[in-house]
C-alpha cells in the first residue's frame, strides 16, 4: 500500500530523520497562511508530481490562496488529492537520492544511493550505487547514519520500500528529506493501526504513472509486468501500471477502465488470468465500459476461472478478444485489430 507524503514526512520525522516545517490543508475552510515562501505539493498516490503541476511554490499571500484552491480541486494523472501538503521552503546546496527496498530475489534490504538527486534521476541510473546494508560503510558518513535510521523505521513500520528524492544538504548543513515514498506491505496493515485510514478507497488497485501512451491493466503485479515487457518488445510504451489484485470485480474494474481512460489513451490492454479474479466479472466491467466509451480500443485476453462465461458475454456484445498474450500486444502496439 502506497502512503501519502505527509504520513511519510510524519514517519521520518518520528524516526529521527529532518524534514521540512509543513502542515496540511484538507478543504478550502483550512486554507491558512502560516509561513511564506511556501512549497505546495498535492497529495497523490502517484510519481510525476512536478511535471504535472501537482507542486507549486508561493512566494506571497496571492500566490498561496491561489495555488492552494487550486491544487485541491485539480485532479493529477486521474488521481483526486487527499489535500494539500504546505512546507517551508529550504535553502538547498545539494540534492541526493537515496531509497531501501526489499530485494525479493537476494531476500534482503538493499540501498540505492545517488550523490544525483531530484526530478531527473531517472536520466541518471548510471550514477545510482546499490549496496547491502553490511557495505553501509562504501556511502559518504553524513550519509550512514541516515540509512541506519531508515532501516529502523523500515522494519519497525513493515515498509517494503522507502525512498526519499531528493535527500538534501541546506545551505545550513543540514540533511534532511525533502519527499517521502513508502510503500506499506499490504499483508502487514493489521498490526499497522496507523495506516488502516489512509488506504486509498476510491482506487482500490495498485496504479502508477509511466510516459508511453497504451494502458495496461492485470490481475497481479507479475502478470503486469510481463505485459508491459512484451509492449516494449514490440516496439510499443506502457503508460501505466495497473495491477487489479485478486478478487478484482465488476465495480474495481470500471474504476480502473475509467481512472486510465481520463489519461486520455485510445489503447487500453487487458490481459486477464483468473485465478481468485473470476473472469466473467471482468467481461461485464468491459462490457459497461464499452457501451460509453466506444471510441477507447480495447485489447482482451482473458483466461482462467470462469472464462467460458467470459466469452460468451463479451462475443454477445460483439468485443473482439485474443487467447493468445502476444498476438494481443502485437496488435495493441500497431493500435489496430490484426
């Protein structure tokens, strides 16, 4: 379960680690000016924030009011915000990435380290070192006591994944953690109280944001995986990922068709394995979804429980589907039925 940036921000700070002076508005009665200038940041489970005017910077009262309501009300890549984070702004010298993440193939904590932080590090992975937590000692020492304090607050709070873009030296010599990604393990939310009011109940499914321009929606993190692979051998560019869970039914799946159709996409790939997931519920969700957005091409290949009834639902309504995964991609990637 992803977590908001506020709760974050509130997880580092009890766990030792410096953020930024901030509070947060949750409707237009709340808007205050408590400090000016002032880092507004939409609070949405998705990445991308900046370049989709989802953060904002006042410099006077105007400005504040003005980005503040706006910021509230704007919905970013379909995701409507839970509020509005308000920070203080902060003299940066410079910027670092650092994360930890469970490494599932080696079954360990790993730590990703960049002395390159900040909205463009993804155009440098080259620069970005992966360590085991035994060579904490290869990172520079301002940086160690730091990753110790994250692991603590890892373990403590059954993160999977803790990252933080960027991590930042003031001018004041201070470290301290301008964002805050953590990602919950869905199976440990019972023994973590806190968390159990932040899970994201319009969006009930795992979504993130990516820059191609074909949808892809599954039914597990594997299956979606596999089928954003198989776009990109095809010389096509996933623009989401979308994985339904299991059990996903009729009413998840509408919300997931509609939550991709607002980015706009005119190619949308399902690629369905029922195994809790009965096929069949998913048919009736293509099929709703169809009747009002006949211009969205969607691409189908289901198989598994109940599949038979899924058929026969989406061949009564004339909806084309493929039994075989890569025919099915080859003919989303060229945006037409082959």
């Amino acid at each position: 379960m992803k977590i908001h940036e506020f709760v974050g921000k509130r997880i580092l700070k009890e766990g030792g680690i410096s953020v930024p002076e901030s509070y947060l508005i949750s409707n237009d009665r709340e808007i205050e000016v408590k400090f000016l200038p002032a880092v507004l940041k939409s609070q949405v489970l998705v990445g991308g924030r900046m370049k989709a005017g989802g953060i904002l910077f006042a410099q006077n009262k105007d400005e504040f009011l003005k980005f503040s309501k706006k910021l509230l009300h704007k919905k970013i890549m379909g995701e409507t915000p839970y509020g509005v984070l308000v920070e203080k702004m902060v003299n940066i010298e410079k910027e670092y990435y650092l994360s930890l993440y469970i490494d599932r193939y080696e079954k360990e904590i790993k730590i990703l380290f960049s002395h390159f932080g900040g909205i463009d590090i993804e155009d440098n992975k080259d620069k970005i070192e992966r360590h085991s937590l035994s060579d904490i000692q290869k990172l520079p020492k301002k940086i160690q006591p730091i990753v110790q304090k994250l692991h603590k607050i890892m373990k403590e709070k059954d993160l999977t994944l803790l990252e933080i873009n960027p991590l930042v030296k003031t001018k004041e010599g201070n470290i301290m953690a301008l964002d805050a990604v953590l990602h919950l393990d869905d199976n440990a939310i019972f023994r973590q109280q806190w968390a159990k009011k932040f899970v994201h109940e319009e969006y009930p499914f795992h979504f993130v944001k990516l820059d191609g321009d074909i949808g892809v929606i599954g039914c597990g993190a594997g299956i979606v995986m596999a089928t954003m692979d198989a776009i990109s051998l095809y010389g096509g560019k996933p623009a989401n990922f979308l994985d339904l869970g299991g059990g996903a039914d009729t009413k998840t799946t509408i919300k997931a068709l509609e939550l991709l159709k607002s980015l706009s996409l005119k190619n949308i790939v399902l690629n369905i394995f029922g195994g809790i997931t009965k096929c069949d519920e998913i048919a009736k969700a293509i099929v709703s979804f169809k009747e009002k957005n006949d211009d969205i091409k969607l691409f189908v290949r289901i198989t598994g429980t109940n599949e038979n009834e899924a058929k026969k639902i989406l061949k009564e309504h004339n909806i084309h589907f493929f039994d075989d995964m890569y025919e099915m991609i080859k003919s989303a990637v060229k945006g037409d039925f082959i």
